[in-house]
C-alpha cells in the first residue's frame, strides 16, 4: 500500500536519525502536526512533493516513473532494465539504479516493499523491491498542467553529446593563461589577508560587504570591484577568512597559509574548490576532465535538471566563476593542472602547477629613495617579515616596498629593534643598506618611546599617556584625530583617558606618534594588533529533531486510550483512501488470524469492510482488533 497510512506507519518505525535527516532534506510544513499521520499527509501533500521532485535530476525522476508505472514493486534489477530502455538513462547500471533508490527512499519520495530491506538476501533469492507512494506518481503525471515536462518527455529526452577533448596545441595556451591566473589569484588572497589583518571589513546584514570595505579591498588589491566578492569567496571556502561581529578577519589558518610557498598556497584554494563541489557537479567535470566545461557543462546541467534548470545552471556558473579566476580552468576549458586536480586531487595538481610559477627570490635591491625593489616573488618567510617594516607600493613578477618613518615604528612596535632590522636588510640586500635607509632606520629608533602608556586605576581614567615632551603631550592632547580617546591632562607629563590601554596605543600609533606600551611595573611590552577571527555560532535550533522527539514522546506514553486512537486513525484512513488493509483479529480461543479488509466504517466499536478472501461483508468489534498494517 503506497499511501499515507503506509507512510505513516513506516515513519512511526524508523530510527529517529534517519526520520531527522530525511525531515531535513524535505519542505514540510510543522503546524498542525501531532502524530505520525498528520505529519505523513504533510509530507504526501502536493506541494511538498512538488517542492522535492522539482529539484531531483532526471536519473532519479525516471526512476520514480518506472516505479509509478508499474505493476508492482521492483527490485533493484529490474528498475536498471526500465531505465536501460529509455534514451534519457540509457546504459544505467544496477549501481546507479541502488544510488537513485536509496537516495529516493531516504527522501520519503519511494518506499521499500519489504517490511525490512535489510533483511533481503540474493543468496536466498530475495533482493530489495521498491514502490512510488501514490502521490508522487500523480504530482509528476500532473507536471505537463504546470509548464513541466511529461513522464514521457522526460524519458525521451536523451543527454546532450559530450564534447572531443580539447586539442594538445589548444592545451598550451590554455596551461599558460591559467598558470598566470593561478600565480595572480595567491597574489591577490595575500593581499587580502594583509588589508584584513590591517583593517577589517564590515559585512551587511543582508549579505555581502559594505561599498566602502568594496572600494578599500578593490584598491589593496589592485583588482576591479566586482572581482573582490570572488577573491572573498575563495578565501573563506579555503577557511583563511570567517566574520567575527560583522567583521571579516583573517582565520587561524591564514598565519600558516601565508608562510607557505606559492604552489602550496594554490593546492590550498584549489582543494577547498574542489572540495566544495556538489557530488553531481564533481562527476560531471570528472567525465569532462579533458573536454571543455563552460556552456557544455550547462546545457548538460539544465538537462539534468529539468524542473529547475535555471537554477542548476546558476549554481554551476559560481563553481565555474571562480574556476576561471583560480586557473583551473582558462576560456572554459580544464588546464592541465586542472584536469590532474579532478583526476588524481590537489596535490598532484600543484606539482604540475608548480613548474610554471615564476621562481621565488631571496635578495632583493635596496635604492637611495628608501624603496626596494624584490626582481621575483619573495619567498613568503622574508615577505612575512618585511611587512612589518615597509610598505608594499606596486605588486607584480617585480614588487616595490617603501620604508617610511610610520613603517620602521611599526616594527620597533612589533618587537624589532634598529640591531635586528639592519641585520635582515644587510642579509637580503644585493645592493648593501643605503645611507639614507640607515639613517631613517637610527632616527625612528632614537624617537620610538617618547610617548608611554600604561594601564592605571584612578576614578574614571583606565589609561595614562606619559610624555617628558610636554610640547608633544599638548599636541596630542588637541590632536582631532584622537579626539574619541577623550583626553584629559592630569600633570603637566600626564594625560589620562578612560580606554584600555590596547585602544590608546594602537590609536597613537595609527596617528604616527612614537609610542610603547609598558607594563605596570613601566617595562617595555610588544602589543600584537594581528587578530584572527573566532566566529562563535549560536547552535541552530533543530525543528525538525524537535518534531520527531515530540511525536515520540506521545507514542511513549502510550495507554488503552491512546492505542485505541492510533488504532481508529489507521483504520479512519484506510476508509477514507478505500484502501485494502491486513487486519489482526483475536479469536476467542486466543489465537490471532489476519484477514484482508478493505474497510467501509468504523462506529459504534465496530468495524465493517468487505473480507476480499471470502467475498463477504464483515463486521468485527474494535476491541478484537490487535493490530493494522498495509497490504
């Protein structure tokens, strides 16, 4: 019986797990809902079968065809035959047939016949057989009324051809475009990272950054603004970015990610990439290692998804976005690289990258005008570290740095001191440390600490601010840009504020003061502005686990009372859907015997229906009825 008293008994048997997750994967309504047939009449309603089947693929709805069409239930080998015997799934294996029917049965959309599947054994001649639920079969036989293709279209229709593999001269060009990609995509994760680490970005509340954050990212990255969503992208799948209260920040990750060489930095992105990839999506671009992806893999898709092409295609044009821009592929074609990355993983595929990435130095030329120019890609422990004293001015094969009076601070702030810059400049110079750098490097150290802070506990005030320049002090103390700090001299050499420490340092350093922050005891202490992103997720309430315990909980506490309800609302729907049921009857002898009814009301304690064995009209008392179960 393949109807909602079947339906209703199967989800009273299932394992709580198995009944969540297959809530889960469906669009239910919840209210109304208070025992095991109110919620199977919810799940057989038309418009959450509707919901379901429109987003199956056509293997799957031919399934549902063949089961809808026949005569009975089916067994896994037949099922593959019918699907063998339509052009839209011809030579569908036994493999792919068990695939279509599990993932059916899991989606409350086909049942098993037997009243245990598992227990189905080929050696002793039983195998599993399956049934549609009525339902589902009128809902796909009704599609044509909704502008939806027929069961007999459906079958009809066979896939698109697949397109010859891309030629081996075509494949050069396409592996030197994606190699440069490739090389621009890490370039620009990096300096992602970087501005991140510097300044945050706000995310909207409805999703996506904020235009000023656009803007900002846009120019640090030397990319166009409509690519900044993309590079976002890759880097979170990738788990080196996460939003921690509306803040896009560096994650955990990142530190490490940074520290590794470039193809190990591609490996990373093009993993998650593909590890992010729909199982579906990942067969098709499997099958197409070698051959074009682009409009083929749409059209296939929108084949494959024949309720919901527009949507498939659209969920494959994002995977495809960012495809192109990591150099997986290149004019919608795999690369080399890329095909190795879906055949044999990331690791293979980076080693075959690797060869084209432009070497990674290690000397670079210090200039006269306190820039240096790196003739290749610096290896990422020397550009980790020249970070915190220059800034990057132009990035490229051939990138420029500028050190400043602002960048040197920033490192004596960081830890370094004048011994310890001279001694990597001097080891990583082709050219010796310039004059004018030395001295910049002598001045900015003689500088550094004219301005203190340390945490204090007087009244209102968390935090003084010392200065034995007290023509400095006054400066800051009307310093518009520090003017949130709320400033208050307190001696002549004192001013205090009601900030932490942390927030008055790092705003006189942003306003290119030479401070150091001490300790209580006035010790030197390095402050690390480096915030990684923690995000903390409320956990999501689990209606749909919170349904079933309920539903179980009323079967928990089961009496007289309630087994007689379960009992007459088995029966009030078997009336209802005229449906031939295998009624257990007492007999005053205390046996129990089984008799097929096909009910016609219940009343007064009494059930009437036609015993379809005997032809003749029955009438039993309720009360020596034990139990009901499909036919």
């Amino acid at each position: 019986m393949t109807t909602t008293l079947a339906l209703a008994a199967r989800l009273r048997a299932l394992p709580d797990d198995e009944l969540v997750a297959a809530l889960h994967r469906r669009s239910v309504r919840r209210s109304g809902i208070s025992d095991f047939f109110d919620l199977a009449e919810a799940l057989l309603d038309g418009e959450s079968v509707q919901r379901a089947l429109v987003a199956l693929d056509r293997t799957r709805l031919a399934t549902l065809i063949a089961l809808g069409r026949a005569a009975g239930p089916l067994e896994v080998r037949e099922v593959a035959v019918a699907l063998d015997r339509e052009p839209a799934t011809a030579g569908a294996t036994e493999q792919q047939a068990a695939a279509a029917l599990d993932a059916l049965s899991g989606l409350l959309l086909a049942h098993p016949a037997d009243s245990d599947p598992e227990d189905a054994d080929p050696a002793d001649g039983r195998t599993p057989r399956y049934g549609a639920y009525d339902a589902v079969s009128a809902r796909l036989i009704a599609w044509p009324d909704a502008g939806l293709p027929s069961p007999d279209e459906l079958l009809r229709t066979a896939p698109p051809p697949a397109l010859a593999p891309v030629p081996d001269t075509e494949r050069r060009f396409t592996d030197r475009l994606a190699a440069d990609r490739a090389f621009e995509a890490v370039v620009a994760v990096s300096e992602l990272l970087a501005e991140l680490g510097r300044e945050g970005a706000r995310e909207l509340q409805r999703g996506g950054l904020a235009l000023p954050a656009v803007k900002r990212l846009s120019e640090a990255l030397a990319v166009d603004a409509d690519a900044v969503p993309t590079v976002l992208s890759v880097a979170s799948r990738a788990g080196l970015v996460a939003v921690e209260a509306g803040q896009w920040l560096p994650a955990e990750p990142a530190a490490a990610w940074l520290h590794a060489s470039t193809p190990d930095r591609w490996r990373a992105l093009a993993g998650a990439w593909l590890g992010a990839l729909p199982d579906d999506l990942r067969a098709l671009v499997a099958d197409r290692s070698r051959a074009e992806w682009g409009d083929s893999l749409r059209e296939h898709v929108g084949w494959l998804y024949p309720a919901a092409a527009d949507e498939a295609r659209a969920r494959v044009d994002a995977h495809l976005r960012d495809a192109e821009w990591l150099g997986i592929t290149a004019h919608g074609a795999p690369s080399g690289p890329g095909t190795v990355l879906v055949e044999a993983g990331p690791e293979a595929s980076a080693d075959a990258l690797a060869p084209a990435f432009p070497a990674e130095v290690r000397q670079v030329y210090l200039q006269h005008d306190l820039t240096m120019i790196s003739p290749g890609p610096l290896a990422p422990d020397l550009e980790a570290r020249l970070r915190t004293m220059a800034d990057l001015e132009s990035r490229a094969l051939a990138s420029t740095f500028r050190f400043s009076p602002a960048s040197v601070d920033r490192a004596i702030t960081a830890g370094e001191t004048a011994a310890t810059i001279r001694e990597f400049l001097s080891g990583i110079s082709l050219t010796g440390l310039p004059q004018p750098l030395d001295y910049l490097i002598t001045d900015v150290t003689e500088r550094h600490g004219r301005v203190r802070v340390r945490t204090v506990d007087e009244g209102e005030a968390s935090t003084a601010v010392h200065s034995a320049d007290t023509t400095l002090l006054r400066t800051i103390e009307v310093d518009q840009s520090l003017s949130s700090l709320r400033l208050t001299p307190a001696r002549a050499d004192v001013l205090h504020s009601r900030f932490p420490r942390d927030v008055v340092f790092w705003a006189l350093s942003d306003a290119r003061y030479p401070v150091v922050a001490e300790d209580e005891n006035g010790e030197p202490v390095t402050l690390r502005r480096q915030r990684y992103a923690h995000p903390q997720t409320a956990p999501n309430r689990d209606q749909d686990r919170e349904l079933v315990e309920r539903l179980r909980a009323v079967d928990a506490a089961v009496t007289d009372d309630t087994a007689e309800q379960w009992l007459a609302r088995q029966l009030d729907q078997a009336v209802r859907a005229r449906q031939p049921v295998v009624v257990e009857v007492a007999m005053p002898d205390g046996s129990v015997v089984d008799l097929v009814l096909e009910p016609t009301g219940v009343g007064g304690g009494r059930l009437r229906g036609r015993d379809r064995s005997a032809d003749i009209e029955r009438t039993l008392p309720l009360s020596s009825v034990k139990a009901v179960r499909p036919l």
